[in-house]
C-alpha cells in the first residue's frame, strides 16, 4: 500500500478509554509509532487534542462506536487538522488480531495509505435540529402506543366506543372518556349534550348506537389504567408542542430551502425539515447524487461474480430518512400527471409496489440534492418528460437505419 500522509492518528474509542496511534514517517517507509492512552471524561479528551496538536498530526481518523464517538468528535473537531469518521464495518481488522493497541494502529495504518472514507458529520446546527426532529418522531410514537393502550383497555372492560367513533381521542371522544375516568353514568341526555355543537350531525345521527356502545362491565382497576394512559397522553401533547415550537425556531435560517423543497410533489413542511435535519444544507459533502443515494441506503448494491449480474438489496443508511422519503413517495404516486407518478406507475410494471416506492424514494432524493446544490426550484414537467425521451429515442434510431443506406418515411 502506497503512504500518502506522514504524520497521523487513529483512535479507538470505548466508553471509559481512548487509545491513541500515532504513525510519523517519511511516505513509503516504516513510520515510527507511538501509542497512548486517553481517558473519556472532558480532562482526559483536552490532553488528547494538546497531544495531537504537539505531534502535529494533519489528520486524526476514528471508528463510529455507538454514541461513544460523540463526546470525542465535540472536543477534537476544534483541532488544527482534520477529522475523519469512519465506518466501522469499513475499517475492521483481521479476526485473531483483537486488542485495543492494534485496532489504533491499523485505524491509523489504512488513514496513512488512504484507505479510510470519510463518513458524513453535519455542522453543529444540523446536528442539534436532528435530534430535535427524531425525538419528535419517538414522542409520536409513545402517543400513539398510549392510545394502543387505551382501545385495549376499553375493549377488555366491554365498551365498543370505538366501533361507532373514528377517533375518540378527538373533542367528543376524550369528553366521553373523561366521564369514564370520573365513572359518570353517560346517559343519552348526557350524549345528546356533547354531540349538541356543529359538525358532528354524524354522531348525533348514532346517540343510540353510542349509548349502547358505552354499557359495558368497568371496575376501578380499568378506570385508574385508562386515568394513567391519558395523563400519559395529555403530558406527552404537552411536550410534543413545545418541541414543535423549537423545531420551528431552528429550521428559521433554511426557510429558504424549506420554501425549495416543498416545491416537490409528496414534501411538506414537516418533510422539509426532516430532509434537512438528515442531510443538511450544504452538498458538497457530497461529490455526487449518487453518492447521497448511497449514503442514505436507498441505492442497491453491486453484486457480481463470474460477469453474473444477480439481484442486491439497499442497505441499511439512514434509516430516518429513508422513512420520511418513502412517506413523500407515497404520496407523490397518488398526485395527478407528475413526473413522480407517471414514473411510480411505470416501475410498478416492472418490479412492484414496494420496490417502486424504495425507487421514487431515491429519485426524490436526487431531486432534492441538485435543488439544494444549485439553489433551483423543482420544474413540473409532467409526461412531457417521456415524452421527449421517446422523440430523442426515435429520432437516433431513424439516424441509424439511414446510416444503413435504409430510407424512412413517416406512415400516412
């Protein structure tokens, strides 16, 4: 392997200790190495960016160790030389060759001879709105195993309430569970009060059926579960909008972004700033938009031997952003004479439902990276786009049959 750095470091990161390899030498010659170790706590990574900084290193590369890498990654990123992520998959040793000093010292080995690709770490920022952003998503998704909750309470003590509601967890479906909580009789007087407001001509058309619904066989313990799981919920909704508020206050300087990517067929508000969450603003961290496909795990992987091409599945990749673009997808398939759809609708042919939105999901994507990069907005050209791509089709193959000496005419 050819050397192409004199003077670098590798890290190998654990909960408690951080060891360090140091490799200096002229290129293509044994470099000498120096090992040290390094304590996790903020005194201990402050002696290891000074030490670096005294070795004079140009490049310090480490392994992606759980949530490990964090703390290390925030005190080193202010050091005169560049830092490098690794994936840990990429940069694994050989098997029999296990111990903490020489997993720093091949790191640092593959990072002399360029062997290391640098993994993608977004400003501060971005990295502050991502964890706004996926918590939100975790908060929903409590509030809904809460609700889970309740409909299996409600339905062990025998009150079908939601077979003749949608949603009981809209305005009349938490009065009536309220009433429940408090173990108030629901009489159809008390019903015909509470569906007495506009807009719910479809339930005063039920009273009936509801109060039916309601007589079911409840005891104290069910009534103090359902009590515990709306508090619950009722906490949560408190949470979940006030991190909606400082979401909204952190995406204010990408308003600009925002405003491009909603542009897209299947990208709202929420999706915009999910996507920028994820991948951020600036795109030159990655080459291409094949490379963000890549990243993210909605582009397949090679996989031939023999000159036998055979079928490869995505990788893992970013998992949230996977799922917010297969979201947009959905969505995107369903609008009318787009580009998007006209293109969903036409892999559906060919490789299913599924396997089409994971594509749609990945062109949308490389949408957004050239709209992002070139600061454009998205141009609807509907079927207009094959269209043209079947005339540029016909014309080539007319220039190839009268390169041929064949004469071609249009038929009447």
């Amino acid at each position: 392997m050819d050397d192409l750095l004199e003077i670098c470091c590798g890290l190998d990161v654990h909960e408690k200790v951080v060891v360090a390899c140091v490799l200096n030498g002229e290129l293509n010659k044994k470099p000498s190495k120096e090992i040290k170790s390094f304590e996790t706590n903020t005194e201990g990574l402050l002696n290891l960016l000074d030490w670096l900084e005294e070795k004079k290193c140009s490049h310090v590369v480490m392994e992606s160790t759980g949530v490990y890498w964090k703390p290390v990654w925030n005190i080193l990123e202010t050091g005169n030389f560049e830092l490098i992520l690794a994936n840990a998959r990429q940069i694994k040793s050989l098997p029999g060759r296990k111990t903490d000093i020489k997993d720093a010292e091949w790191i640092a080995q593959l990072l002399r001879s360029g062997l290391v690709n640098k993994s993608f770490v977004p400003e501060e920022p971005i990295r502050d709105l991502r964890d706004l952003t996926r918590y939100r998503k975790k908060l929903i998704n409590n509030i809904s195993a809460e609700k889970n909750r309740i409909h299996k309470i409600l339905q062990d003590c025998n009150i079908k309430i939601t077979s003749q509601i949608t949603d009981i967890f809209g305005q009349t479906g938490r009065e009536i569970l309220r009433c429940v909580i408090e173990g108030k009789n629901i009489d159809k007087v008390e019903l015909e009060k509470m569906l007495s407001s506009r807009g719910k001509w479809r339930l005063q058309k039920k009273v009936d059926e509801i109060e039916k619904s309601l007589r079911g066989k409840i005891r104290e313990h069910h009534r103090r579960m359902i009590k515990c799981h709306y508090e619950h919920i009722l906490f949560l909704e408190g949470q979940l909008k006030e991190l909606e508020e400082k979401i909204d206050e952190q995406l204010k300087p990408y308003v600009r972004e925002i405003e491009l990517l909603k542009t897209v067929p299947g990208i709202n508000d929420n999706a915009a700033g999910v996507i920028i969450a994820e991948i951020g603003v600036n795109m030159d961290q990655f080459p291409t938009d094949k490379h963000l496909s890549s990243w993210s795990g909605l582009s397949p992987g090679n996989n031939e031997s023999a000159g036998k091409k055979k079928r490869s599945s995505i990788g893992k990749g970013n998992v949230h952003l996977k799922t917010i673009l297969c979201e947009c997808a959905w969505v995107a398939s369903r609008t009318k004479n787009t580009r998007l759809s006209i293109t969903y609708w036409k892999w559906v042919k060919r490789m299913g439902k599924k396997k089409a939105n994971i594509a749609l999901a990945n062109l949308i994507l490389r949408i957004c990276y050239h709209m992002l990069k070139d600061g454009t907005i998205y141009e609807e050209v509907g079927d207009r786009y094959y269209n043209k791509k079947q005339i540029d089709r016909e014309k080539k193959l007319i220039t190839e049959l009268k390169v041929k000496g064949y004469i071609v005419e249009r038929a009447i």
